[in-house]
C-alpha cells in the first residue's frame, strides 16, 4: 500500500529542509545568509506550525501512551527550534556565531525528521485511518497558510 499523501508531502518539505539547511551553512557572504535564512525560516515555521495543528494536536489525545509520549517530545524539539530560529533571525549577518548557530539548528532538525519520520508517522499510520489522514492534511494546510 502507498503512504498517504499527507505523510508524503511532509517527507518532501523534510528534504527541502535539509538541502536548505546544509546550504545556510556553508553561506558565506551577508547577501548569501540573509537569502538562505529567510528561505530556511519560510520551510521551516509554517511547517512546525502546520504539524501542531494536525497530528500533534491528534496525538496529544491519543489514548497510547507511547504515541503520545512522542507528540509530547517533539513538540518540545519544535519549541526548541523555534527559539534557536528566531535567534538567527535576529543575528547580525557578519556575526562569528553565525554558522554554529546555523549549524546546531540544522543538526536538530535533523534528529528531528528522524524522529519525526521513524516514531511519529508510525503512530499516525497504526491510529489513523485514510479519512482521519486526509482531515490531518486539511488542518495542517490551513495551519500553515495562516502562518505564512
Ligand atoms: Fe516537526
Ligand atoms: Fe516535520
């Protein structure tokens, strides 16, 4: 059987995530970091926003404990992101922090995905079924549009 579409579409904005963040790293100039963060922060936000919204917030009211357990860390991982994303944000673009700043985002992002990808959609595709995904989908891309 196919992955849903919703569970694809979140493994596609990962690989652009990734591709982004590895970039944002190795930028050099101002111009170069000031373009890549800002198209890193647009991946990236409206994402987390829209995975709150949708299998999250289901998860945190999952009655398996592990399923929720994990909504419940992840969650945590976004809160942490989002913290360190906002402090690039604000960064001066010459700054000598720059790059290890970036480069701890992108490293728990990563871990992130991992999670995300392994544990995450695992409790999605064993609790939810076609018509539950496909309502997760729709809160997710209303989530994300408002975040924009
Ligand atoms: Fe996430
Ligand atoms: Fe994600």
């Amino acid at each position: 059987m196919s992955e849903h579409e919703f569970l694809s579409h979140l493994r596609q904005d990962h690989e652009e995530q990734k591709a982004l963040g590895k970039k944002l790293i190795s930028a050099t100039t101002s111009a170069e970091r000031e373009e890549l963060r800002t198209k890193f922060h647009d991946a990236l936000y409206p994402h987390m926003v829209g995975e709150e919204a949708s299998m999250f917030h289901f998860l945190s009211q999952a009655q398996d404990e592990e399923a929720r357990d994990d909504g419940l860390e992840a969650l945590q991982e976004h809160h942490v992101a989002k913290i360190v994303l906002r402090e690039l944000m604000d960064l001066e673009l010459d700054s000598e922090v720059f790059k290890a700043k970036a480069t701890v985002l992108d490293e728990l992002n990563r871990h992130h995905i991992e999670e995300e990808e392994e544990d995450v959609f695992s409790h999605l595709q064993k609790l939810c079924d076609k018509q539950k995904l496909s309502e997760l989908f729709q809160a997710y891309e209303k989530a994300e549009e408002q975040a924009k």
